[in-house]
C-alpha cells in the first residue's frame, strides 16, 4: 500500500522530490520504494534522465491500478471503522422470558434507532444457567440473568456481570381471595392458601420455599409451571394465589395484587458478558437495557389499577 501511495505521487507531482515533500519522505527514500516496486512487478516504471525522469506506459497503467486499489482499500478501512464502532456490528442477545417481554423491546428499539446498520438478534435461553451457558460458549454476546436475594446463582468466572434491575416480590390473587388489608399482605396471613409455583428445579420454586419458612409455614404447592402467562391463569381462576416478581405481574384486571408488608427479598436482573469479548455494541446495549428498565420503573406506578404509592422496582448501576 505504501509503494502505491508512492507512485501515486510521484506520477501527481512529476519527481522524487516532490513526491518526497508532499509525503513528508526524503527523496531517497522516494527512489528506493520505486525501485522496490520495479523489482516486484519485474517492469521499469520510469525513465530517469540528469534532471528529470518520465513515466513508462506501464506506470501510467499501474497508476490507474494503485488508484482503484487504494479507493478500495479506504473503503475496506471505513467498513471496518464501522464494525470496530458498532455502528456495522452485530449483537446477539439471550434473556429470560419476563424481561424479554417487559425490558428488552425499548432497548433494542434504541440500539436500532443509534446503530441502524448493526445485526441485532434475540433468543430466549431459559433460566440463568441456560442464558449464562449460551454466553459462555459464544452464541451469545450479552445475556440477561436473573437471581433471588435467597437464592444466590453461580456465574460462571469468565462471564462479567451488570446490575440492571431489582425487582419486588408480589402476592397476586383471584378477586374472590380476600386478605385483612386489601393493598398489602403478610405471608403469614396466607399460610393455609394453595400456591402456583414455578418448577421445583427453579430457583422462584425454592425462593418460596425459603420464603414462607422464614414466615413459620410449608406453602401448599399444588400447581407448577415456568410460564408466568399459565401462573396467572391458574390465579385469576381462584384456584391459588403465587408470589411473582414485578416483570412476571402483566396486566388482567381479574387478578388481584398485594405487596409485602415488610421490605422483603427481591429479584435481581444482571446483563452478563465475556470478559475476553471486545464486542463494542455491548456497552451501549447495557445502557440502552438500563433506560429501557427506568421506563419499565416508572410504569409500574401506574400500570396495575391499584393503589400504588412507591415503584415495584429500582433500577441498579454498578458500584
């Protein structure tokens, strides 16, 4: 590339020296990187006479080449800007169910609306050791994890994390439950109610558990289900109530919710990553995932029609 550029200028300015000012080169230097060239394309390129010296033909041709190779070459260096920027990169992103549904749309809305040519794709891999698995053997490039208070996950070494989102547990009921106080709840207050859970191998199923011991009583779970689409379905037709978190509660006005009397333990989300990834959409990904959770925040004060003095989540940065 350097010998092209020589050419170039030598052919622009019609000598060594001023090939070697415009350059900022010495004139020998300007020669020895012709006679370079020479050698490699096995072709004299000019004539040299005491003072001047003449392109042949075949420079004048190698001159057209080194113009279109170098156009190409600055176009391959702007591409690959691109890339190294995020602006041409790609982005693949694994996540749980909820906050699928609830965060991630308006993040990658933003991403879409700032990186406009970047490949943004979306899977859901399950709980955190699915999505921290996909990250860790590289089909992912961000993943979003979720863990209770109670019930601490192992992230992977490799994997850095973010915290995004802290989230209030909730007691959700059919409209024929009835409680002493019809905004807030002690768990107490509920032991002898049937319960939905998540499965028994989740770690929501164990939070419950842990929960409700806490509280002095064995929950009676008699319906599982991952799916907080088929959890609710089985409260809004009185059959149990559940306790969720604020990403889970969706909106049907069939179902009834109580918030915890005292300051519980909640559930927090975490963007996790490979410590070794360069990739540079995912900085501005966490930022996007962490606006889009403020709107996500600021929702919940109103989205449920009940009483709602204070947000059912708080947004994280990392310390």
């Amino acid at each position: 590339m350097v010998h092209l550029q020589t050419l170039q200028a030598v052919l622009e300015t019609g000598s060594l020296s001023g090939a070697a000012k415009e350059l900022g080169y010495t004139t020998s230097a300007v020669s020895q990187q012709i006679a370079t060239l020479e050698r490699a394309l096995g072709v004299r390129l000019f004539e040299r006479g005491p003072r001047n010296l003449w392109p042949t033909p075949a420079a004048v041709q190698m001159g057209r080449h080194a113009a279109a190779i170098l156009s190409r070459l600055g176009e391959a260096e702007q591409d690959i800007r691109g890339y190294a920027g995020g602006r041409r990169g790609r982005l693949r992103v694994a996540a749980f169910a909820t906050v699928g549904a609830q965060v991630l749309p308006k993040a990658l809305a933003r991403l879409v609306a700032r990186f406009p040519e970047a490949e943004l794709t979306l899977q859901y891999d399950g709980g955190p050791p699915e999505v921290a698995q996909t990250v860790c053997e590289g089909r992912a490039d961000l993943g979003l994890i979720f863990e209770y208070d109670l019930v601490p996950e192992a992230v992977p070494g490799e994997l850095r994390t973010c915290p995004i989102l802290e989230e209030e547990l909730v007691v959700i009921c059919g409209r024929r439950h009835r409680t002493r106080d019809e905004f807030h709840v002690d768990l107490a207050e509920l032991s002898d109610a049937i319960w939905v859970a998540n499965r028994e191998d989740s770690p929501g199923y164990e939070n419950l558990l842990r929960l409700c011991a806490q509280s002095g009583f064995k929950p009676e779970i008699r319906f599982t289900s991952n799916d907080f689409d088929v959890i609710r379905g089985i409260v809004r037709e009185n059959l149990g109530v559940a306790l969720v978190p604020a990403l889970a509660l969706g909106i049907d006005r069939a179902i009834t919710m109580r918030r915890m009397r005292s300051d519980g333990p909640r559930r927090k989300v975490l963007a996790a990553y490979r410590a070794t990834d360069p990739n540079p959409l995912v900085p501005p990904a966490v930022d996007a995932i962490r606006e889009a959770a403020e709107d996500f925040v600021d929702w919940t004060t109103h989205a449920f029609g009940v009483r709602v003095d204070s947000p059912l989540a708080t947004t994280l940065t990392s310390t």
